[in-house]
C-alpha cells in the first residue's frame, strides 16, 4: 500500500482511533488463537440492559418495535451506531453520543462493522439502531458493550479493519431473516468492472447529517486480494458514501442472492479544484474512491469468533487497560 492511499483512508474515515486500542489485562488464548481481542467496553459495572431509559439523547426506547413497512428494499438489515461515551465524574457523568458509523447485521446477536470504529476505546455501550429507513423512526433498538477486532487493525493504515459487535439482546427473527449472506471464504465475488451497492445516513457526497437512508451505485475499480475492494461512482459522477458510513455495507447480488461483499473503511482524501486550486475535501471531487475490507477474505474469522464468542461471551468481554497496537502480536 502507498503512503498515498493510506493517507488519502486515513482522513476518509468517519472518526479514527488513536494509535491506543483497548485489550484484555490478560490475554485470553482461545481468542489470541483466533487472531482477535476483545476491543469492547471495559467490565466497569457501567452495562446498560437492553430496554433501560439511560440512553443517549437522541434516541429513545419507550417507542414500540416497528419493523415492515419502513425498511429499504434493498439494505432492510443495514444497522446505524450509536456509540456512547461516558465522560468521568468530574464533568458530572454525563453521557455523550457519536452517531458515527454504520454495520450489517449477520445474525440475531451479531452486528458487522469496521474495527476502527470501536477500537478506539473509552465507549461504554453501542445502540444498534435498525428496521426503518429513518433512524429517527420508532425502530428496532439493542444495546452491545461487547465487541471483537481482528488482531492485525491497524488504525493508522486500517488493514485488518472488520469487527464484530454482541448484542445483549437478540434481534427479532423477522428483521434477521432479511439479512443478506456472506461469501465463502477467499470466495471472488466481484471483479473490475462489476457494479454494487453501498447506502448509508449521511451519503452522496460531503458530510450530510441526514436522517433517512440513501443508496448509491458504485463500481468496482480494483480487488486487492490480500487488501481492499476499491469502488467510485458510476460514470465518474460525484455520488458515492462519505465520512459517518464507515462500517456499512457493500452489496452485491450472485444467482439472484443479495451478499455483504465489503465493510467500508475509508476514503480518499481529496485533491484540488481544476480551476482555483483550492484544495477539496474528502468526497468532493467526482469519481473518487472508497475503499471496503473484503469479508470473503475474513469468512472463517466471522464465523469462528461468532462460535467461540456465543460458547464463552466472558472471554470476548474487554477488562483492561489499554494497550498500543504495537504492543500487541500478530502473526
């Protein structure tokens, strides 16, 4: 990878991590085998169940459950994050909020999402918002303080960048029966050329703080086998998903099949006005790229962390301090 296109991820992301991700005091072994950690909340007697009113100040939980009528065809079981963080005592325990990321729904306890979207640490509890196309919307709402990032997350270049986040409670069965498939693993599903789908709350361009879903067409420019699925617009065109998406989906259809192909993680970083010079941010120059972590090349992490994680959910519950990347192994 150049040190152009890690720059140009690095500021395309929705909100980077610090160089610290938070880690186990004691490595656990069943999950180093795995080549993961646990990169959730800390065990600080702050869990929230499911249901309860302390939550962030945006959304509420005393709204019943509506599923149905409100999902987008075409992504029903793309989720938003809600992550809270929970200032110290000093500045009078007051909780803050961070709508900064988005994430699939895989099964009825699991939700996937790019690691430097949680491994940042210091957050207390996620709010999983789905099941309506407006997440301002009397929607499906869960509570996760558990999280898993791949060993090798690299904040700073985000290889290695997926994750998984645990629920503390399931979701309703008929919002998980939408969910799209995931590839085999080292499956080719796409290639240069082919078209998919990504969608998110803040999409098509600049930073835009809206509330309902949209999507967007996007091609594929290039397939990295051990590294990123690269897409732009179609036809060059100024559309595509921007800061605040991070973590959602990239979708694509085989013999008729919706399949979650990517996660994304980031984007360039913007160039310069043709004209004026003057320099452009991030998704404001037509047809620039975004960049997706291939779940095909993660399949079998997916689903080994899942089983490891549903048998022992103690060890894949975070209960130290933090630890610099660099601290850590990877093989």
């Amino acid at each position: 990878m150049s040190f152009k296109k890690a720059l140009g991820l690095a500021l395309g992301a929705s909100v980077l991590a610090t160089s610290a991700v938070q880690a186990q005091s004691a490595p656990r072994s069943s999950l180093t085998g795995l080549n993961a950690y646990a990169c959730g909340a800390p065990n600080t007697g702050l869990r929230t169940q499911a249901g309860s009113s302390e939550v962030g100040q945006r959304y509420r939980r005393d709204r019943p459950e509506r599923i149905g009528e409100q999902r987008d065809p075409m992504f029903p079981w793309i989720a938003k994050l809600n992550i809270i963080h929970r200032e110290t005592a000093s500045a009078g325990g007051v909780s803050t909020e961070m709508v900064n990321c988005g994430g699939s729904i895989i099964d009825s306890r699991w939700i996937l999402t790019a690691a430097h979207c949680v491994a940042e640490g210091g957050w207390s509890r996620i709010e999983i918002i789905s099941g309506s196309h407006d997440i301002e919307s009397g929607v499906v709402m869960r509570t996760a303080v558990d999280a898993v990032c791949h060993a090798g997350a690299n904040t700073g270049t985000l290889d290695h960048d997926v994750a998984l986040i645990r629920l503390n409670e399931p979701l309703p069965q008929t919002l998980v029966d939408t969910a799209a498939k995931l590839p085999p693993q080292s499956a080719e599903v796409v290639r240069a050329g082919d078209l998919a789908h990504a969608a998110g709350w803040r999409v098509s361009g600049p930073v835009d703080p809206a509330h309902t879903l949209r999507r967007a067409e996007v091609k594929v420019t290039e397939v990295e086998p051990r590294g990123f699925v690269t897409v732009s617009s179609v036809n060059g065109a100024l559309r595509g998903i921007c800061r605040g998406e991070s973590g959602g989906p990239l979708l694509t259809r085989k013999n008729g099949v919706a399949l979650t192909i990517g996660v994304f993680s980031g984007v360039d970083p913007g160039g310069r006005d043709a004209r004026s010079g003057a320099a452009l941010g991030p998704c404001s120059a037509p047809g620039y790229n975004m960049y997706f972590t291939p779940v095909s090349r993660y399949r079998n992490w997916i689903d080994q962390v899942r089983l490891h994680c549903d048998a022992d959910p103690d060890s894949c519950r975070a209960q130290g301090r933090y630890q610099a990347a660099a601290e850590r192994s990877f093989p």
